[in-house]
C-alpha cells in the first residue's frame, strides 16, 4: 500500500455504506443491545483513555489524545498541559491541538509557553490553540507555516487552517497546490482542508482522482476528504465505495457515511463481525470496525464493544472507547 501522508496525529478513517440488505443482529451482541446499554460502558471507556495517555508508545499517547478531545472529555485537560512537555514531537502537537479543539481558556500560559518550542510544528499548534481560545494575532503564524520549505511542517499546517474554518484562507490553500512541485504530503491535506471549508471546486477537480486511484490509499483520503465535504454529491460519492473490492475501504465508506447521518453502511459492519474477527489483533480492518461503531450508533453492535474494551491491543481498546463514548453522548 503506497503511503500517502505522514502527519503528526492519528488518522482514525472508518467506514459505514448503503445497501438494501436485511440488517439483522450481530451474533454475540445477546443482552447488550439496549441503547442504554452502553452506558455501563463509560467508566472502563474513560480508564482506557487514561492509560492511554500514560501509555509508553507515544503512538497510542496520540491517539489518546485524540479520541479524549474528539469526545471532549475535559477532565484530562490537565493531563494534555502536561502532555505539551512530551519527549515526542507528535504528542506534543496533539496535545496543543486538542486544547484548542476543547477550547481551554486556562490552557492559555501553557500555548503561550509552547510557541517557543524548539520544533515547529508544534510552535504552530500552539498558535492554533491560542486562536481557538480567541487570540486570533496567532493566526498569522499558522499562514506563513504553510510556505515553510519543510513539507511535514506546510502540511500540519495546512491541516491546521482547515481546522480554523476560515473560507477566506483557502486562496492561500490553492496557492500550495499549484506553486512550484508541491509535497505529496502538502497536496493531500491542503485538498482535504479545502474539503473541509467547502471550496465547491474541490469536488471533481481534486476529490474525485483519489476516488478511482488504483491505489487503495488515495482511496481511503479520498472518502475521508469527501467527508469533510459533506455535500449531497459528496455523500453519493461515498455510497459507491460501498462496492470497493478493499474491505478497508468499504469500511472508510461506512464511517464517513455515518457521521453524515446515514447508515446505509450498516451491513459492512455487520458481516465483518459475522466472521468473528479476533479483536486481539491490531489489523486496520479492526480498528476501523470498532469506530464505526461509534458513529453508527447501532445498538445490536454493542456486544462487540464489550469485547472491544477488553481486547490485547491497546490501539483497539481505544477505538473502542471512543465509540462508547460518541454513543453515550447522543443518548
């Protein structure tokens, strides 16, 4: 699989399409498939997180941190200021972003500390949290960020600006795609932060080649750029990845779908717990089917997060969290 991206932060893409299929219940799901059900759930969601972010791997601290911010769960807030001092460029960067997405006031003399980092990309996630926190002088350096001749640096940035959601910056987005021979890297997330603030050219002139890429990967960003996008046109684009012949695919499909609010991925999902998975594994089939969990929110799907949680795999217990948690809040 040819690698398109290396950006600080986890990709967490999950898939969930449309099909006229009966959706009966999972095998194993037994008496845990009340809505309620999940909320017997959250106090091992939250350990999981919290071991997480203590975790020696500084993939899984990531992740941690991500899934804490994505579900806001402002009682780690403490732990991601400590967290700003991480050995780990990629978990000081997070950390920083999350604060912002949670939009900690008090974090403030921590961002403040942080944009004299030795390391710029998380001088710049310093600057995108002090903007969210409404210091928005700081914007100013998360622009420059994006001519900056290191292509890991122009491309958090460029992540960064669509994270801002200022439709104003996408000239300045367009402008990377087309100066000079651009990162691989740089194009990929400037079209998914241009996705993100509805530029309406983005759709077929840079979406839709990542669509039929023979390469799986480009497919994957695509479904995730058309996500962020999240117009009709974009939403029926999705649905035809349903049929993809990469099951990881199928699942990405499903995800995006889901968090616009259709379901008809359903049974992707389904029939791959049919097959009784071993969720000890750290597969990306089984990351991306215990996340869609969490924006499908389908009870009948509930007896695999009790397994979920307690699975060997530290990546898989978070992503299994992270689904506990997105349901408990939509109850």
């Amino acid at each position: 699989m040819r690698r398109c991206v290396e950006l600080v932060g986890l990709w967490m893409c999950v898939f969930v399409c449309g099909c006229d299929r009966a959706a009966g219940p999972v095998q194993g799901s037994r008496d845990q498939t009340s809505p309620q059900a999940v909320q017997v759930l959250v106090p091992q969601a939250l350990n999981i997180i919290k071991e997480g972010l203590d975790h020696p791997n500084s993939y899984i601290r990531t992740a941690a941190i991500e899934i804490a911010a994505q579900t806001r769960q402002e009682m780690f807030l403490p732990r991601l200021m400590q967290l700003a001092d991480d050995s780990k460029v990629t978990v000081r960067f997070a950390a920083l972003v999350a604060m912002g997405d949670m939009q900690c006031t008090s974090c403030r003399p921590t961002l403040l500390k942080k944009l004299d980092d030795v390391n710029p990309n998380v001088r710049i996630a310093a600057a995108y949290g002090l903007s969210r926190i409404g210091a928005l002088e700081y914007r100013a350096r998360i622009l420059e960020a994006l001519k900056n001749p290191n292509p890991t640096v122009a491309a958090n940035a460029a992540l960064l600006v669509g994270k801002m959601g200022k439709r104003e910056d996408l000239p300045l987005l367009w402008e990377q795609m087309t100066a000079g021979n651009p990162h691989e890297k740089v194009l990929f997330q400037a079209v998914e932060s241009m996705a993100r603030l509805q530029d309406p050219k983005v759709y077929r002139d840079k979406i839709w080649p990542l669509l039929i890429s023979k390469y799986h990967d480009d497919r994957l960003w695509g479904i995730r750029c058309m996500g962020a996008l999240g117009t009709p046109d974009a939403r029926t684009a999705i649905q035809t990845m349903l049929q993809d012949d990469v099951l990881e695919v199928q699942l990405a499909a499903a995800e995006q779908l889901g968090a616009l609010g259709d379901r008809s991925g359903l049974y992707v999902v389904q029939d791959y717990f049919r097959r009784r998975p071993n969720l000890d594994e750290t597969t990306v089939a089984n990351q991306l089917a215990v996340s869609v969990i969490g924006t499908l929110r389908e009870p009948s799907l509930n007896g695999q997060l009790f397994k979920a949680l307690s699975s060997k795999s530290p990546i898989v217990r978070l992503m299994a969290a992270k689904s506990v948690l997105l349901q408990e809040q939509s109850l």
